[in-house]
C-alpha cells in the first residue's frame, strides 16, 4: 500500500513521522508540497491532504484519485466521511488513517 501525506506545516512533519515509523511495511511519502504534474507519475493508494495545500486539495478532490483521500485541517468543525473521502480535524488524523489501513489490509 502507498500513502502519501502532503502537509505545509513543516512542524507537524515530526509527529507524521513518528506515526509513521510504526507502519514499515506500508510505503508512506510524506511531503511539504506535490507539484500537480508529480501526481500523474505516481499512483497512491491513499492521499492524505492538509486543507491548507489548497492546490493539491483542489486537485485531488476533484480528481477522485486513490481508493481513499483523507483531508485534514486543524479547523475542521465538521468532520465527516463522505461516499468519496474523509474530511476529519487533527486531532483524529492517525485514526482515520489507521483505519484505512486496516480495512485496505
């Protein structure tokens, strides 16, 4: 499985890859931005979006890419799961991937 997290707060970067530290047989790219011609050259199983990348969020919404998409945002006052993505706070972000994980295992 291939994962790839996009977030422009390079701060959180630590507590990403703490959390993905416990994952070695899962293949996660974690990155401050994705140039939007990156995403044609690499196939994702999972995206997981910060919201404040707001291009790579555009384009990924819109797109539908991956089997599962994950938007984050510290804001989020309305975390829900849709037909097509997740949309869910902080807080709850390595829950949701978790349990992506799982149910794609």
């Amino acid at each position: 499985m291939k994962v790839l997290i996009v977030d422009n707060n390079h701060h959180r970067h630590d507590n990403h890859q703490l959390f993905i530290d416990q994952f070695p047989s899962i293949n996660f790219i974690l990155k401050k931005n994705f140039e939007l011609s990156e995403f044609g050259k690499e196939k994702f199983d999972v995206y997981v979006i910060h919201q404040g990348n707001h291009q790579e969020y555009n384009f990924v919404y819109a797109k539908s890419l991956g089997h599962e998409r994950i938007f984050f945002s510290g804001g989020e006052r309305n975390p829900q799961k849709t037909q097509n993505s997740i949309f869910t706070d902080t807080e709850n972000l390595y829950k949701e991937i978790e349990d992506v994980i799982a149910s794609n295992s």
